[in-house]
C-alpha cells in the first residue's frame, strides 16, 4: 500500500473557544494574592472597635462571642492563629490576617466568575483575563470590603467567602448538568452554606439564587434519590458544627455569651437541628438571637423607603469615600457612585446577553443582597440620616454598612464586568492593533476606589482602641470591679485582658448583661476563690501594691436567687446599706434588674475590692452615685465618704462647665504621664467611624479636666502647657480628623 503524501504541514489540534478552556486557577490566585498584599500594607496591627476585640480574644481563647456564637469562625480562626504562630506575630495579626485572606480568596472566586462571562463577548484571553482583574480589584477596594478585611471586626468575610464559592459552583454545575458527575458542584455548594450557618445566616444568602438559577435550567437532580441520599447527610454535618456551642460551653470558658449550656446531647441536637425551635432553652435562644430582641419583618422599625435610602448611603460610601468626609449622599462623590451603579448595571445587562441562565442567578443574587437583605434586616433610622428624628433610639446606635459587605463586593465584580464590557466595545471600534491595545487605559477605571478610598479603609498604625483599653484598665487598682456601659467600651479591655493578658484580676462588668440569667452568675463563678486571676503588674509600671487576693466572690445571693430578681419601678422605699452609708431610693424610683444586681455587687464588694465606673454617666448617674465618684485618670472611682471626708482627702473639684468632677490630682496625674499611652488618638487624618468620637473626645475632656486642676492647685506650668497641646490634638482627632481641618 502506498503511503499517503506528505503535504509538508503538521496536523494541529482543534482550537478551543475561550468558554472551553480551564479555568485559570493560577490567575486568579495571584489576583486574591495581590489583593491580600494589599490588606497586609493596610492591615491594623492590633484590635478595634466594636466587634473585633471580641473576636480577636474569643479565637484566641475558643470563646463564645455573642449570639448566634459563630463556632466555625471561632474554630478556623484559632486554627489559622495556631498555623502562623511560628512566625512570631502578635495574636491581633495574625486574626487580622484570617479576614485579610478569606476576603482575598473571595476576590479569587470573582475573579473566575468575572473570567467566565467576559470569555463570552471579548475576543482574546488576555482581555478576558485583564477584565477580571479589574472586576477582582474593584470588589476588593470597594470600602466596606476594605475596611473590614484588614481588621477582624466582624465574622461577614468568611461569609462573603463562602458566597463567592457557591457562585463559582453554580456555574460551574450550569455548565456540566448534562454530565451525572455535576451533581457534587451542588452538594458541596449546600454543605458550604450549611456550614457556613454555623458561622452566620449571611452564608446562606446565595441559596435564592441557586433555586432561581436551578428552576431556570431545570431542576432534575432534585427528582434523583441519589441526590437526596447524600444531600441531607451533608446538611446535617454542616449544621452539627453548632454543637461546638454546647460543648464549650460547658467548660465554662470567660467569655462565654449567652452560656448556651445543655442537659444532655438530645435537646442539644433538637435545639440545633430546628434552628433554636426546640430542646435546650439556652442553646436554642443563642441560636435565634433572642437577646436582640428583634420585632417581626411585619413590624418595620423605620418606613422602607428610609431603610432603602440608608443602604444608598453606604452604597455611595464604597467607590470615593475619601472624596467627601461627610457621611450623607448627595456631594462630591456621587458622579463616582453613579459611574459605579451604571456600571455594575451593564455588567448585569453583559451576563444577560452572555447567559440568560447566568443572568438569572446573579440577579435573583444581587437582588437577595439589597433589596432583600434591607427588607430582612428591618433597621432603625441610619446613625447619621434623618436629623428631624431626634430620639437617638429610633436610630441605630452606629453605621451597619458592614451588614452589606456581600452586596458591595458582588456589585465591584459586576461593575467589573461592566468595565470590561464598555472597553471591548471600544475597542471593536479601532482598527489598529497598537491602538486596540492602548485602550486598556479605560481599565484604569478600575483604581478609583483604590486611590479614593485608601486614607479611610487603611488601618496601619492604627493602636488607638487597644490603647484606650490599656489606659483604662491601667487606672484601676488590683481587684477592682470596672461598669462599663455597652459593647464598644467592654469589648477592647477583653482584648487587653484575654489576648494580652495584661490586667486580668480586674472584673469587668457589661451593665446591659446583667439583665440576663446567665451573666450575673457567670461573674460570680469566675471571681469565686480560686477563681479570681491575681494581679500581675506590667513590667515597668509599679503604681500599685497587690493587697493580696479577695476572700469572696463579687456576689454573695445563692443563683436561685439572682435568677428572681426583678426591675420595675419600687413600691416602697428601698435602703441599701453600703460600707459608710446607706443609698436611699424612695418609691416610685424605676431600677431594672440590672440596676438592682448592680447596687448588689456594690454591696458585696465595696471594702473587699475597689469599684470604678468607665464613666461617671451611664449605670452610676442611673444609680445616683455619681456625688461620690473620684476621677483616677479615664476611670471614675466609687469613693464611699461623705462630703467632710471627701474635701479632707485633697481631692479638686473640676469646673462645671468640664463636668464638675472630683480629681485624684496625683493618681491621674501618674497615670496620665507614666501610665498612658495614645497611639492613634491625636491628629489622626481620619477618623471614619464618627459613632466612637467620644473615644478621643474623652482624651481631649481628661486633658482639659486635668490642666484645669492643676492650674488651680499650683502644678508645674510646663507639664499644663503640655495637657493643652494635647488636647487640641485630641479635639481634633474627635471631631473628624485632619481633614476636616480649614483648607483641606
């Protein structure tokens, strides 16, 4: 036989299409990779307000933070912090680092998505793949995704993780449902979200979707017993990581909100498998959050359109926060945010033309994340909108943009999307190669909110909450017993204590808690002998003597009767004899159950162990014991005298118009100077979080107050002059920052 004829040419396989190629997995890891660089040149060297603290210390010491208790975040983070403790950086770094990279992995999964749907309309991968980088940057900077990714404040970046992993699995389900192994793309999306429930509610927001989509492309594997035969395991694995709450729990941890102990493994399971419908009452509470005692969807806590209006206002906050400081629409930066919503609408116009699968499930997605989410949260007024409500509490008591991070993060992709999709079409219209390529300038777009959002998102060098906390635990004596009022002042001295174990003999005592059952007896346990930490001075700081540890626990009445202690205004006149009088509150006088175990620990205490309050307003003015509160630097003591013995103590009396308060001159005056320290507090550029102003306004106050005395009681003038410099700075660190300063 003959052979064929050579034609000279070698035979070369069939082209793909850009939609038929592997994914590019090693792309879109160094784009998670450069977006996580980014995090780490921003990233906040220690905790911050609010939530992160509590985070920060319960990863570190497997706690239970607050309702619902977030067991999967606090078990991956304290495994993340075990795996880079070789490196030798702080605990705060290292959680910090945990939300850097779930954020950043996140920004990897987009980037795959927005590689997909830009294969389908521009002609050449390196176009697709430049357009996901762009989509990847975007949802990477915009503000919210940027702030809360380079501290630890909250546990949503692991949510916002897992959300994007599901995306990617839906479409990569939707592009092989013909195939019978297409079904695991399902089952381990649902895992996720299950899973991701034990972490927050917020992990299962991409299941519409993916009904949406699944019903669009025909839903046959729901009709396969297979399926159902491995899916409902699945379930229940996801949800059993709920069983972390009971258990640790039990073994009484010191943080542990809400003790959501349990009797015995079933009503443990029934609380956790119904959601906290059934079984153990504690457990079951945690997991509905009833402590928030949140009313029905039905009963809207502000008209829609106000909530509607405040998710715009953290919507135009994403693109150029830095472009205007005020918190409102309305100003310079709404050009950007409507660039960006224009944008992000052609990004969803450029799904749709690419997939009409594909388009249903990115907008029943997008739709779940705003609309939706603002009809579900069903918040108060916005922190800083309607000013004609002028009662605070129809307010939320700060900005929830947070709450909206998945929403933001999933419209910088889409407006990535839609970037990509106006510079192809620009590009279409030039003939010259060169040229063509000289239009990736549109891309640049992409950077806008890296440069406009950079001064208020970074974090580095930011010490200024741990140092308050330092401060503040620093002015209490061995063994005090400190009120705070709420969670932003409480959280922080947590840190302090659990993560850097400095002043862990103080007992510090979230006023608002003691209206639960649980928190009350919680404190007795872990002040009992035995218990109670002892003092450990920091090294350097010899301002106090440890008396030695106290004998009993700050409460003496047995649990069962803590349990029945009750609020509600006195019908006859109530006496509490404390150690050199006795505080009289005449009928008629409202004292909630908080006020009332309050005045018990007082009681119980005073003599053994010193009480402070973290101001003298709050749970001492409602206490009426601000007359007999001492200023020791930040913290106001308890001092049980009567007026003689008061003004014979050589304490100054500050002037009313400062407050008014009484002043341990030398003690504040030892701390102020020796004791205190205020990284971050004094002529910050910014200062974005305008609902914790009072943190540096209380600086700027115990400066003044503190100059003020001196001066009156001949201190040394270079020292005063000192105070008021630093007030100044002070002020204007409260007032907003450096940028708020004339001709900025």
């Amino acid at each position: 036989m003959a052979a064929p004829a050579r034609t000279g040419r070698v035979a070369q396989p069939p082209v793909r299409s850009v939609t038929e190629q592997a994914p590019p997995y090693r792309a879109a890891a160094l784009a998670g990779a450069a977006v996580f660089f980014l995090y780490v040149l921003t990233l906040a060297p220690t905790t911050a307000w609010w939530d992160a603290s509590e985070y920060i210390a319960t990863a570190h010491t497997l706690g239970i933070p607050h309702p619902p208790g977030n067991p999967l975040f606090v078990a991956l983070a304290r495994v993340w912090s075990l795996l880079l403790s070789p490196l030798g950086l702080p605990v705060a770094v290292r959680i910090n680092l945990f939300s850097a990279a779930t954020s950043a992995a996140s920004a990897a999964f987009l980037f795959l998505i927005a590689h997909r749907v830009a294969s389908k309309f521009v002609p050449q991968r390196w176009m697709a793949l430049a357009g996901a980088g762009a989509s990847a940057l975007l949802s990477g900077t915009v503000f919210t995704v940027w702030s809360q990714s380079n501290v630890n404040e909250k546990v949503y970046t692991l949510s916002v993780l897992i959300g994007a992993a599901v995306s990617w699995l839906a479409l990569l389900w939707y592009e092989r449902r013909e195939r019978p192994e297409s079904l695991r793309y399902v089952l381990i999306a649902l895992y996720l979200m299950v899973l991701g429930s034990t972490n927050h509610l917020m992990s299962v927001l991409p299941a519409p979707a993916f009904a949406c989509f699944a019903l669009a492309a025909g839903p046959t594997f729901l009709l396969r017993r297979t399926f159902w035969v491995r899916a409902l395991p699945l379930a229940l694995l996801g949800l059993s990581f709920n069983f972390f709450l009971p258990v640790r729990s039990a073994q009484d941890p010191v943080i542990n909100e809400g003790e959501p102990t349990c009797a015995g493994f079933v009503e443990a399971a029934a609380a956790v498998y119904t959601n906290g419908g059934a079984g153990c009452a504690a457990l079951a509470a945690n997991l509905r959050r009833d402590q928030y005692a949140k009313p029905p969807v039905t009963q809207r806590m502000a008209p829609f359109g106000a909530q509607l209006l405040n998710y715009f206002q953290y919507f135009d906050w994403q693109w150029s926060r830095g472009v205007d400081p005020s918190p409102v629409p309305g100003n310079a930066r709404l050009p950007f945010t409507l660039l960006f919503l224009l944008l992000g609408l052609l990004g969803l116009y450029a799904i749709a033309r690419a997939d009409s699968g594909w388009f249903v499930y990115f907008a029943t997605f997008a739709a779940t994340l705003t609309i939706g989410l603002v009809f579900y949260l069903n918040f108060k007024f916005g922190y800083s909108l309607a000013p004609t409500i002028t009662d605070l509490l129809l307010h939320e008591v700060r900005e929830r943009d947070y709450f909206f991070i998945g929403s933001f993060a999933l419209w910088g992709m889409l407006a990535g999307i839609g970037l990509t999709r106006a510079w192809t079409a620009l590009a279409r219209t030039v003939s010259s190669p060169g040229r063509r390529v000289a239009t990736t300038a549109v891309l640049s777009v992409a950077l806008v909110p890296l440069v406009l959002n950079w001064t208020w998102a970074d974090r580095a060098g930011d010490w200024a909450s741990r140092d308050w906390a330092y401060d503040l635990l620093m002015s209490v004596e061995p063994y005090g017993v400190l009120f705070t009022n709420g969670d932003n002042d409480t959280f922080p001295l947590w840190y302090v204590q659990e993560v850097e174990e400095i002043r862990r003999d103080v007992t510090v005592i979230v006023g608002q808690y003691l209206h639960t059952q649980w928190y009350p007896k919680q404190l007795q346990r872990l002040t009992a002998p035995g218990r109670q930490r002892p003092f450990v001075a920091p090294d350097g700081i010899e301002l106090y003597q440890d008396p030695g540890l106290p004998q009993a626990p700050i409460l003496a009445a047995p649990p069962d009767v803590l349990d029945r202690v009750a609020g509600g205004r006195l019908p006859d006149e109530l006496s509490v004899a404390l150690p050199t009088f006795v505080a009289a509150y005449p009928a008629g006088t409202l004292l909630d159950r908080s006020h009332r175990i309050a005045l018990a620990i007082i009681r119980d205490s005073a003599g053994a162990r010193p009480i402070y309050f973290a101001t003298a307003g709050g749970m001492m003015s409602q206490l009426g014991l601000r007359p007999w509160g001492v200023r020791h630097g930040l913290a106001t003591k308890l001092v049980l005298r009567d007026d003689e013995e008061l003004d014979s103590l050589g304490y100054v009396d500050g002037l009313p118009e400062l407050g008014g308060e009484r002043f341990d001159v030398a003690r504040s005056v030892e701390l102020y100077r020796n004791v205190y320290t205020f990284r971050g507090l004094g002529l910050r550029e910014v200062w974005p979080d305008r609902s914790t102003d009072m943190i540096p306004g209380q600086f700027y106050v115990l400066a003044l107050q503190l100059a003020d005395v001196l001066e009156r009681s001949g201190g040394a003038p270079e020292f005063i002059r000192r105070l008021e410099l630093d007030a100044a700075a002070f002020q204007i660190t409260a007032e907003g920052g450096t940028v708020l300063l004339p001709g900025d």
